[in-house]
C-alpha cells in the first residue's frame, strides 16, 4: 500500500474543498468497496477525505412532498431496516438485504452504493488489460471468461455490469442523487446518474470531478402494495446477481397503472425500459404480458458466449418477478412464488 495523507472533514464545504486541493484523492465514507480496490492495488489515492464526521449526512427525513430524504452517510443496513423504509418502499429495503453481507450492509453507506465498481474479474487483476482500468488497454472479456458480463447496452470498449441490488430499486423507484462540488449543488435523476460504457468506459457515472452524494431523494410513490425483488445468483448469499429485477405495479383491479421494471446484473448500469413500462400501462398483470414486455426489454440484448443463458434468464425472472409482485407476500422467506 502507498503512503496517503488522511484529513476528516466536519462540513460538505470543506469536503469538497480538501478532495479539489490535492490530485488523486478520494472521499472515504464505509469504505467497504474503496479498500478493496486498493488492496488489488486497482487504486491508489493519495489523499483521503474522511467524511464520517460530517453532520446530517447520516440521517434519514421526511420530505415535505411525501418523499423520504435518505443521508449519503446513513448506513446500508439502517435503511433497509428504517422503519419508513420498511412500510413505504419495501422494494428497497429488500433490495438491499439481497446485497452483500450483513457485516458489509453494516458498513455501506448509501452514497458508496451507487459508487461502487464492476466485479468484472480482469477489472480486479491489473495485470492484465482492462479498458475501463487502464483505458485504451483493451477488453480481455469480450473474448474471454463473460459468465457475469452484460447482455444490454455493452460497447466494443466494455461488458462490464454495475453490481448493486439497491440501486435497482432505487432506478425503479425514479429516485434523485443530491450532490455538492465546486461549483455548487445539483440534483441528478437516478436514470442519468450512471453511464454505459461508449467509448469511456473508465467512467462509471456522471458526476463531475469532484462532486459529493449527499443525499438520495424517494419520491412519494412507494409501490408498497405490489412490488418484488427477485435476485439470481449463484449462491444465496453475499454473490452478486447473474440477473435481478425490481418491479413495482400500481394496480386497478388486475389492470396496471403504473409499471417499473428495472434489471440489475446486465448492464453496465441499472437497465429500464421506459418502452416496456408503457406497453404494460392499462393491460391486464398477467404471464402474457409480462412475457411481451420482457421481449421488449430484451430485444436487443446480446450474448458473448459464457453469458448467453442470461437472455433466457432475464426473461423469466421478468415474468416470474411481475407475478411475484401480484403477491408480495411470495417473497416472504420460504413462501413460493404464485408462478
Ligand atoms: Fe475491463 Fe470492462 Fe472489459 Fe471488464 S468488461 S475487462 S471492466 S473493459
């Protein structure tokens, strides 16, 4: 490990000030992704900016609108247990419990969810090619092992998928990132907050250099009646998703009003279908449609060999997820799903 200098910062302001004085610095707040990386020696700051110690960024409000305001700092764990969280957006807060480990949703803040990197084996070797490490290097998946790799919105440049369960759950439930840098506060919409690859793989998102999480808004709708999260993996514990899908249904009667349906472990962000969600609007919650709107998300998907089985994978999980979300009770553990 190199030598780094390591400052606490007790404000937003001076956060933000600390991390632009000084190159290659970066903001520690659970750390539970950062000293990974560091320790695989896929990063290397010079500088840390610690920002435990800054107040309010650890607590969860109420907004006004009927919104909840959850703290960049506040913790994996108690989000997903808050009991807000819990009554209004349970696809969240089981979202969250199907990520991880206890012991790391203990550590995690919310902020360092949505900035967390690939699993993408190559990415963690750097002794090897990797576009989005060493950019301009190559992509040694593409050709290579991809069983976990994406199947939508993939470049020549990087495969790679974004490994987060919360933040599929916040991308259905259109959440907003509240950041702070130099040149003042911004709010960005949870859509346009993570990036594909293109031809910029090394960026894995659109913050600009500099900016701070400190907060992510849920709007009002909660989808607390009809709502599931289904995670495919290897194993049932601390694995990250081959594919998962939040889906989230306003119903009246059995026809749908509202539909979001968001995919993790298949791109290199969140994956919705806007096109999807509005073929659902007004038909009836059944296998058909649901089937009808997994072809549409699915319609351009694409293997790279290894990872072919995930296009069939998605589709079910699709189907099998928006009838669990008929029946949320189904999700409770051991229940089987209604289909
Ligand atoms: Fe690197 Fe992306 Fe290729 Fe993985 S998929 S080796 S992260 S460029």
């Amino acid at each position: 490990m190199n030598n780094f200098e390591y400052k606490q910062a007790e404000d937003v302001a001076t956060a933000v000030n600390l991390i632009n004085k000084q190159d290659n610095t970066k903001f520690l707040a659970g750390g539970t992704n950062l000293l990974d990386l560091w320790k695989y020696n896929i990063t290397n700051p010079s500088g840390l900016v610690d920002i435990n110690r800054i107040h309010g960024l650890a607590e969860i409000e109420e907004l006004p609108n009927g919104g909840v305001r959850l703290g960049a700092n506040f913790k994996n764990a108690d989000t997903a247990y808050h009991p807000i969280i819990e009554n209004k957006y349970p696809l969240l807060s089981k979202a969250i419990l199907a990520g991880a480990s206890a012991q790391i949703r203990n550590m995690a803040s919310n902020g360092g969810n949505l900035l967390q990197r690939t699993r993408c084996y190559y990415f963690y070797d750097p002794d090897v090619p990797c576009n989005k490490r060493n950019p301009g290097s190559g992509c040694p998946a593409k050709e290579g092992y991809n069983r976990i790799h994406a199947i939508l919105g993939t470049s020549d440049h990087c495969i790679a998928v974004f490994p987060s369960d919360m933040c599929v759950a916040l991308a259905a439930l259109d959440a907003l990132v509240n950041v702070e840098g130099p040149e003042g506060k911004r709010t960005i919409a949870f859509a346009n907050f993570h990036r594909l690859p293109a031809d910029r793989p090394d960026l894995d998102n659109n913050l600009e250099p500099g900016e701070l999480i400190t907060s992510i808004d849920l709007p009002d709708k909660g989808f607390a009646q009809n709502y599931s999260y289904l995670k495919l993996r290897d194993r049932h514990s601390y694995a990250f998703a081959l594919v998962s899908v939040a889906t989230a249904l306003e119903l009246d009667g059995d026809r749908i009003k509202d539909a979001r349906i968001a995919l993790g472990g298949v791109a290199h962000k969140p994956w919705r279908s806007t096109e999807a969600e509005n073929f659902l609007m007004g038909k009836s919650a059944n296998e058909f449609n649901f089937a009808a709107a997994a072809d549409i998300i699915l319609r351009d998907a694409k293997g790279y060999g290894h990872n072919d089985f995930k296009i069939a994978l998605a589709k079910k999980a699709i189907i099998r997820n928006g009838l669990m979300a008929l029946n949320p009770q189904s999700q409770l553990p051991g229940a089987k799903p209604s289909a």
